[in-house]
C-alpha cells in the first residue's frame, strides 16, 4: 500500500496492510534536550531515527509538494517587543495580540508551533464594533495570496500523489477567541450576543469561500478544523451553544467537502471533547485528535459509545511515556485492543514534551512500531 492509502484505510476502518506510524513530535525544546541525550544534531527526522535506533528497516514514509492555503490575515499586525524586563517581555504578534512571553522565546514562537510557550494576555484586538469593522478588512477570500501561484498545475500533480494530504483552518471558535480573546468571547455570548453571530457568520462565510476556491484545484484527503474548545473533564461551551452557534458553519462546511470528494473531515480540540464528539459527528466529521488522555478522554468508552462513526488519531499518554519502562509498555498495552479494531491511528497525545528523554522515546517508538506492523 501507499502511505495515502494506509492512512485511508486506516481511518476509514478498512484493511490497511499496517497502521500508520506517528509516534509524535518534539517540538524545540524537546529536540534540544534529546540532542544532548543521543539523538545526532545532523538528524532532520527525529521520528525516522528512533525508529532506525529501535531496529525499524522499513522505508520511512516520504512525502512531497503541499498545497498551501492562507486563511490568515492579510495585512498581519506588526510584530514588535513593547517592553522587555528581567524575566518576561511584553510583545504584540501578528494576530494583534499584545501579551506576555518569557525573554527565551522570540516572536516568532508566537508565529506558528514552534515550542511550548506560555503567554498572559493582555489586550487582543478586537475590544469594540469599530475594531471589528477593521478586523474584517483582512480577511478578502478572492486575495491572490490565499492560494499558491502555481495553484493549477501543483492541483495536476497532487491528483496522482501517493501520500495523505491534509489541509488545516481554524474552526469558529477558534477564531473568534483569537479576535476578542477567551474570556472576552464568553461575556459576549451574554452581552452582545448578536455581534458573537455576525463573527461566526462572517467565519462561516468566509471559510466557506476559501474550500470553494481551493476545491477547485486539489481535493485533499482531509480537511481539518481545530478548536481547542475544552478543559479538563469539560467543554468549555456546553454542547446545547455547540449546536446553536457552531454546528451551522461545521456542517455547511462538511457540505463543501464531502461534495468535492474529499473522505476525512477532521476535528482537533485539546481537553476532554466527550461532550463535543456528537456535535461534530451531526456535523458529518469522522475523525478528532489529539485525545489528551490527562483531560478524561477514555478512547475505549468512545469506541463503545460512537462506535465506526468516528476515527481518532493521538490518544498515548505523555506523561507514560516520560515516566519510561514498564509504564510505556502498559500503555501500548492498552491502546492495543483501539488499533486492532481500525480506525486509530496512535501517537502521543498532544507535541512530546522536554521530560521524555530520547532513550524513553526510542524504546516507545520501538513498542508503537510492534504494535502497528512496523517491527
């Protein structure tokens, strides 16, 4: 099989001829630690070399051109240091965002995932009706960036691609929450209730013109939304104003995807999502990640209660991982019976963190590569 049809079989429960292997990422500080523990600093794929150390042979999976889309604000915020003390700096990010980061971390750890990064939020940029008038300005579906130059003929080429093509957005809430900030957002769901639809309307509206637009040119194997909508053992709106305010844009969406083609609809939200799944299910997706296991979420009891309707990627804990030896082995143990049933594709529960030592990672990788047909 190839790696695209592996992953499609794989999350669409058919009969892959072995599950993908995605152990996890480490993100910079990670990769910075394993470099000093005996991961070579020429290694470009961290993944492919514990998966070498633990005795792999297959060839690692490669993949090639992307089809970037670029749903982001254009033009962005200036990025700049306002004022920088002892231990922590005041910046302004792309997003307009005016926050606090440690002096370790540069503005350009705000620009994408690059590290673990803990922030305190100052301002965010829309705080009135006129921000949000300017706030739209930003955000033209029909801008020439939004898509690549070569949008046509890179379309041709990935028609025949054999490897899984994912293309990424941020879901409503997401976005909103990036305009007015979290707790902003929850106050206007009871003070200016309409100015919260116009967002999601105007999201919605949005979103949609870009999947029509880059639909046009490449049908990617998966659409995948993220929301980060939920805290521990809890979502962070109850399912009822999931219905209400959400499901509107996630189905109208789901529309524009099945009918391009495309067999994945994808959800990503951090914390216990239990209470969210069956939302995004009515909502036509069929697939979630990362499936934090400290959060609450239990892949067996999703399993028994949603069944073949949803497929799940992540779900290996962490913190098992970084505790080493047996509790690695225990842990692999108890995914087994998910992978075996198809529709998992397992991998650590969120980006590998700094207290997972590359030993500990190998020997992981190792036991996940058993498990998934690799070893």
């Amino acid at each position: 099989m190839t790696p695209r049809q592996r992953y499609l079989e794989t999350l669409l429960f058919g009969a892959p001829d072995r599950v993908p292997l995605e152990p996890g990422y480490g993100r910079l500080s990670t990769l910075r630690a394993w470099h000093t523990q005996g991961l070579p600093p020429e290694s470009e794929n961290a993944n492919e070399r514990a998966y070498r150390e633990a005795g792999g042979t297959e060839p690692w999976p490669k993949g090639g051109p992307w089809f970037h889309v670029n749903e982001r604000m254009i033009p962005q915020f200036e990025e700049k240091v306002i004022e920088r003390g002892e231990r922590s700096q005041i910046v302004q990010d792309w997003k307009g965002n005016i926050c606090e980061i440690g002096n370790e971390f540069g503005l350009e750890h705000l620009r994408n995932a690059v590290d673990f990064v803990t922030r305190r939020w100052i301002k965010c940029p829309v705080e009135s009706r006129a921000d949000w008038e300017d706030m739209k300005r930003r955000y033209d579906p029909d801008d020439p960036s939004r898509v690549p130059e070569d949008a046509e003929q890179l379309g041709r080429q990935l028609a025949d691609r054999d490897w899984f093509l994912e293309i990424s957005f941020p879901g409503p809430f997401w976005q909103v929450r990036e305009w007015v900030g979290f707790e902003g957002l929850c106050l206007l769901f009871y003070d200016d209730v309409e100015l919260v639809r116009e967002m999601f309307s105007f999201w919605s509206d949005y979103l949609a013109a870009i999947l029509e637009r880059t639909l046009r040119f490449v049908v990617p194997d998966s659409v995948h939304l993220s929301e980060d909508m939920a805290f521990k053992e809890h979502s962070m709106i109850s399912p009822e104003m999931a219905r209400e305010f959400l499901l509107p844009a996630y189905a109208r969406w789901g529309e524009i995807i099945r009918g391009a083609g495309c067999q994945i609809y994808a959800m990503d939200s951090d914390g216990f999502i239990g209470q969210l799944i069956p939302v995004w299910m009515e909502a036509g997706m069929n697939a979630c990640d990362p499936m934090e296991v400290a959060a609450g979420n239990d892949l067996l009891e999703f399993r028994r209660a949603f069944g073949r309707k949803m497929a799940y990627r992540g779900g290996i804990d962490k913190r098992a991982i970084a505790k080493g030896g047996e509790a690695i082995e225990q842990e692999i143990e108890r995914v087994s019976p998910i992978i075996g049933g198809g529709g998992y594709i397992p991998g650590c529960d969120h980006g590998v963190p700094a207290d997972v030592t590359w030993p500990d990672y190998v020997r992981y990788v190792g036991l996940l590569a058993e498990e998934t047909g690799w070893l």
